[in-house]
C-alpha cells in the first residue's frame, strides 16, 4: 500500500484513504509512505496553515486510523519525511506501531526513534542518521540478513547491535549477508551516539558482500571476523589509507574493488596499503582500484601490483605516467582513461613502438587532452601498436574524428 503527499507536512487528504468504519486490509503487508515537498507558501493571500498540519491529536488519529487499517504490516519505507514537520510526527506514530513485527525497514534514522527495541524478527534494515540527537534503538543483530547505513556518525552504533545482554562485547551478526557502510566524511561532527567506551569484536560469519565508505582508522569493524563466505567487497576511500582492505587480505574473494578520491595516493603509506592488497599474495580474481577526480597516479617505481586486473585513471594525469605504470601491471587486462593530458614524449615513438602491455584486453578512452587534435589520433595509434594482446577498444563520441583520420 503507498500513501503519497505533496506536501511535507500531513495533509487532510491522506484521510480520503480510510473511511471513519475502517474495515481492516488484513492481507496488507507493506507500507511505503512517501512525503514530496511543496512551497511552504503557495500563495502570498493563501499561506499554509501550518499550525492545524502540526495539530497532534488530528496526527494521532490519523496515525491510528492507518495502523488499524493495516494491522498487518511487517515492511516499511519512508520517504520525505521532514524531522521539523508534521510528517515526521506522522511516521513516527506509524512507526511505534510496528516496530515488533517489523521485517523490513527502509528510511531515516528519525522516523525509528520512537521505540527502543526493533523486532527480533527483523531482516532487512536500510537507515539514513542524516540527523542529530536521535538514538539508533536497539536491534537484534542475529536474524539480519541485508544491513544498510548511511551518513553514520560514530562507531559507537555497533553496541546497539546483539540480542542477549547490552554490554556483550560480542556481537554476532550470524546471518547477515550483505552490509554497506557509509560514514560521515572527514569534517563533518562524528559526535558519539551513545556515551560508552565498550570495544567490540564483530562476527559476520555468513557475510558474502560488504561496502564500505569513509572508514575510521579505530573502527571494531576493522577487526571483524568474517570467513570464506564472503565474496565481495567495495571499499571507497578518502584518507589514502584504505583500512578496512586489511580485513580482506589474502582471502579467496570474487571481486575486491577499491575506489580512492584521496589526494594522498602518491604518499608511501598509499604506496605500502596498495601494494599489499594488489601484491602476490592477493587471491581475489577480480581487483580493481579506480583513482577520482582529487587523486594522483602514484610514481610506478613505488608500485607493486601484480595482482591488479583493472585500473580506471579519472584522477588529471600526463600520458607518460599512465605508459610508465602499465608497464609496471603485469596481469592489469581492462584500462579506463579520463582526463589525461598528451604530453610531446609521444612524437617519433610510433616507427619504434614498443610493448607496454600483453596482458590489457579493453581499453575504455574517455577525456584525453592534447595541444592539437593529431597528438590525439597519434596517441590512439601508439595504444594500437604498443598493446599487441588488445581486443576491444571503447572511446567517447568526441574521439571519433581522431579515429577517422587512422
């Protein structure tokens, strides 16, 4: 069932869904409220009444109207639900309800904070703690299987987790099997959720897929016990230190992707972290390491990444230092190339151009820069002739004059 509004605050209207003698829609067992905000004063003759939208009993018995509905309930999403408008006080009437039989939770960290406890049964939880002041309640880690966080301040939220006593420092996630985390950036206020200093050791022994952005240095999930199950693993990094790679490292996984906007790729310590996730001893079979828009291409005489099979440069990077460290990737087999800038090395290389790859399969070439339009088709040509083991060849629309005067 969806209850829709264009207004963030609780209008009349939603009341056009129930009759006064509600007759109870007891096969309905999904709820998703969606809240699309509209000029707070539609008209300078006609503003909003905000003070009868906010009107608690009115909210109340609206709230109850819709539980009494639909007393069924198991899965929720909200969406635009304003924490400083009648919608929010809405969603949390509704939400109150049925948080002990909820299945499925998907929206902000507000529209849960009503109630302490979340249901034992619950398996699937997406929020949101883009907002200040509110408490995660309590939840019961062991029937989780998909776990979503985002904007999450503190690493503290891992102490609302478990199900038999709250000061266990084990928390055993036993069926999760897909968890995404993303921190607050650095600067923004990671003030505590709750005031305690208990350390945890996190257990995920059935956990197959984990995302994981803006990482602390500290964080318990760090040190996280997790097993062979797991099989991906996406970790998107802004410090240069990329961390939660250490959880992963000599693992059998499927993919390991990491994705770095640091400014400090071309440091040692990035240098040191890479080149022992991408080193000999990594037995992932798809790696991947994408370098954004803020980053730099490390020196290639620091790099040791035999063990890379794709690298995607967005990161603005002069062509000789793109060659120099494809050299250096023995098993690198897909490139993706973006605002990479041609310098004069490449005039007078084409009679005697030697292999830089046998190993690249695909070339993606997205945004190159050049003094002039043929160091662009000369630079095609020399990708041609210096990787002899390519088989596909991928370009944005702009290069298509380039290619034509092949």
């Amino acid at each position: 069932v969806v209850l829709k509004s264009n207004s963030d605050l609780v209008p009349d209207g939603l009341m056009e869904h129930f009759g006064t003698d509600v007759t109870p829609w007891v096969s309905a067992r999904a709820l998703r409220i969606i809240f699309e905000p509209q000029p707070t004063s539609p008209t300078l003759n006609n503003p909003i009444d905000t003070a009868e939208l906010h009107n608690e009993d009115r909210i109340a018995a609206l709230a109850g109207t819709v539980v009494k509905c639909m007393p069924n309930v198991t899965r929720m999403h909200v969406v635009g639900a304003n924490a400083s408008s009648g919608s929010h006080a809405f969603v949390n009437a509704v939400s109150r309800a049925y948080a002990n039989q909820y299945v499925l939770f998907e929206g902000s960290l507000s529209a849960l904070a009503p109630t302490p406890t979340l249901s034992s049964t619950l398996t699937a939880l997406s929020v949101d703690f883009n907002c200040s002041g509110t408490l995660l309640p309590h939840i019961c880690s062991e029937s989780l299987r998909y776990l979503h966080m985002t904007e999450v301040p503190s690493d503290d939220i891992w102490q609302k987790f478990g199900c038999a006593d709250l000061a266990d420092t084990d928390i055993w996630f036993n069926d999760l099997e897909r968890l995404t985390l993303v921190y607050q950036t650095k600067g923004a206020d990671r003030s505590p959720i709750i005031n305690s200093e208990i350390d945890v050791q996190i257990h995920l022994p059935q956990l197959r897929q984990l995302s994981v952005e803006n990482c602390p240095a500290d964080s318990p999930l760090l040190r996280a016990k997790t097993s062979s199950m797991l099989k991906y693993v996406h970790i998107t990094d802004r410090s240069g230190k990329i961390e939660p790679a250490a959880m992963v490292s000599g693992q059998s996984i499927d993919t390991l992707a990491i994705t770095t906007y640091s400014s400090q790729t071309t440091s040692e310590s990035f240098c040191q972290a890479t080149n022992r996730i991408f080193g000999a001893s990594c037995k992932a079979k798809a790696t991947s390491l994408t370098l954004g828009l803020s980053s730099q291409l490390p020196n290639a005489e620091h790099v040791n990444w035999p063990q890379l099979r794709k690298l995607s440069i967005f990161a603005e990077t002069p062509s000789d230092t793109v060659i120099s460290l494809i050299k250096k990737l023995p098993n690198l087999a897909e490139l993706v190339m973006s605002s990479i800038f041609i310098r004069g090395w490449i005039h007078g290389m084409l009679e005697n151009a030697s292999t830089i790859s046998t190993s690249i399969k695909m070339v993606y070439y997205g945004d190159i820069y050049a003094p002039a339009a043929e160091e662009t088709t000369t630079f095609l040509k020399y990708l041609l002739l210096a990787i002899p083991s390519l088989n596909e060849f991928a370009f944005s629309e702009k290069h298509l004059e380039s290619l034509y005067k092949f």
